[in-house]
C-alpha cells in the first residue's frame, strides 16, 4: 500500500482533519501497549526506531552501529522479520546457509552477514537467547514502540527530505502516536540528510541530535556514466533511483514496488525482457536482492548505501550516551 499523498501536506488538508479524531484512538492504544512492564535486560540495549510508518534508513543505521560497536562488544541484532513467512514463536537464530527471505526476512538477512541476528516478534525472549549465547550488546531494528524490551538507548531515526509529515498520527497522518509522546521517549535522535521540513524546530531542546547523510557503496563507480533498469521495492524508491541518478548512472527504466515486496514469477519475467529489451544491466537494493528468487539472482546487482558522519565524534558520543542510560537504568 502507497502511503497517501495528503499525509505530507503541511497544514494538515481536509482529509486529514476529518480523520484527526481517529488518530486519537491510534495514540491511546500505543500508549496502552507501552504502559505494560518490560523486561529488563543484563545487558545494555539500542533501539533504532521510528515515529512514522515506511522507510527512514533504520536498517542501514543498525548495521553502522553495529560496524562500530563490534569493536568493542559481542553484539547481537534483535529483528521482528517484517513479513515473514514462518512465524515461529520462538526466537530464531539467523542461518544465512539454511534460511532464506520467506523463513526470517530481508533485513534479517542483511544483518546476520555481520553478527548473530535474532528473529521473533516477542523481544525480551529474543534478548534472552542472545545473552545465553553470550551477547554483551543488543541492537533492536525497529520496536521503538514494542514494550516488551526495555531500550536503554531508543533513537529515533529520521528522514531530512519528509520529516515528519503533516505531523498527524494515523489514519490522518504517517505517525504512530502523537509526536510529543514519542518524542518524550527518545534518548537521541539520527537526522539523515538535510533538513528539508525544519525538524529541529520540533525537536526538544535537549535530545542529542547526530547528523549523517546516505552514501552510495563505493562499487556504484564501476557503473558511472552506464544505462541502468533500476528496480525497488522499499519504504521510498525513489530515493534510491535519486541516488543513482546522482552518481551519473542513467536510469532508462525506474519500477517501484510495494514496499518489503516478494518477486513473484510474473515479476522476474517483466524485468528480464526489460534487461533483454534495452540490452543492459538491473540494479536494485540490497534488501530487494534478498527477496529475488535464486536462479534470478545472477541477472541482477545489488548496489547498497552506507551513512557518513557529520561529526567523527558521533559514534564514540553515542556510545558515551549508551554508557550514561544503561548505567541509570541498573540503579533504577
């Protein structure tokens, strides 16, 4: 499902305000659910959210975080499976020798290549596995509204170019709560790109704030100045068709799909007689490569993104920040 266009129309249209009444009934259950007691875990917890549905770069963000606290931690990364076909009750530990994108999830595949990954949608159970395998670190994709795990460190990730949208919780608006409640939650807060809806202005005046902006994988210059048929299926394409296009590759067909998309037969064959048809290469996202069916893999390129800093200190003082929370939460 597209998310409407009325949800990023600042101030909020007439359909958004006819269905203000009803976000109300979307906050008051979210808080409910937060309301519940949380398991609190041995070790310290990160959690990298979000207040609005759709993509905001959550899992490129783990996996950074993830490459930088490996240094110093064994950590573990705690992920639903969005979408998954197996809905096992119990905590799965990743294979990515054995299990595929219909047992655990695209994005679980993705982080399982750089720490022990575990999926299910209860987290505390899922915390508990990983500190018996010996996690010293958990870091949650996604959950900043799942109650069952307390996060020692819940960051919020947001998107500079759509913010937060017309600022309104669901169905009038992209949130899912009221934005001073989710607000009041966060420990920190990860702007990726320039600040296209003045976000900071919304922002209380003490939340830390880290600033990075999204990267092409250096690999994308190998295809600088190339005819492409890029294909996506994540929270917004065109991002990443925008990211192509601004490394000089020329995209001479853009599909979107529906995001976390499962390529069915029909699919695959529409995109090979693209590839045939134009004589040149597919490219697409690494999460959309998980999803590919194997003997369609060999057809494709996967061309991913990576985060750059604003700050070299970003890092070590969101690990600082860890040290702080964790440590008030064991005397709490």
């Amino acid at each position: 499902m597209k998310a409407p266009l009325f949800w990023q129309i600042t101030p909020p249209t007439l359909m958004a305000k006819i269905l203000t009444p009803f976000s109300y009934i979307t906050d008051y259950i979210t808080q409910q659910r937060l309301s519940k007691p949380s398991y609190k875990a041995s070790i310290p917890v990160i959690c990298c959210g979000n207040l609005s549905v759709g993509g905001t770069g959550k899992t490129t963000v783990v996996l950074e975080l993830g490459k930088y606290f490996q240094q110093f931690y064994k950590i573990a990364f705690l992920i639903r499976g969005y979408k998954r076909k197996n809905q096992n009750q119990n905590p799965v530990l990743v294979n990515i020798t054995q299990h595929n994108v219909d047992d655990v999830g695209d994005e679980a595949l993705l982080l399982a290549r750089l720490a022990p990954t575990w999926v299910g949608a209860n987290r505390a159970d899922s915390a508990k596995a990983a500190i018996q395998n010996g996690a010293e670190l958990l870091i949650m994709d996604d959950g900043f509204q799942n109650p069952t795990l307390y996060q020692d460190l819940p960051i919020i990730i947001i998107d500079g170019a759509v913010g937060f949208g017309n600022q309104k919780a669901l169905p009038a608006g992209p949130l899912r709560e009221f934005l001073h409640h989710g607000l009041s939650r966060a420990k920190a807060c990860i702007l990726i790109g320039e600040d296209q809806m003045d976000i900071k202005k919304l922002l209380p005046k003490k939340l830390p704030v880290v600033h990075a902006s999204l990267e092409m994988d250096a690999r994308i210059i190998c295809y600088s100045g190339k005819s492409v048929i890029a294909f996506a299926g994540i929270g917004r394409p065109e991002k990443f068709f925008r990211a192509l296009q601004q490394n000089q590759l020329y995209l001479t067909e853009q599909i979107a799909f529906p995001d976390h998309h499962f390529y069915s037969n029909i699919d695959v064959e529409k995109l090979l007689y693209l590839k045939y048809k134009h004589q040149t290469s597919l490219v697409t996202t690494p999460k959309d490569y998980a999803r590919l069916p194997v003997s369609f893999k060999e057809h494709v390129i996967p061309l991913g993104v990576h985060l750059r800093w604003q700050d070299q200190r970003a890092l070590p003082h969101l690990q600082e920040l860890l040290h702080s929370t964790f440590a008030q939460g064991a005397k709490g």
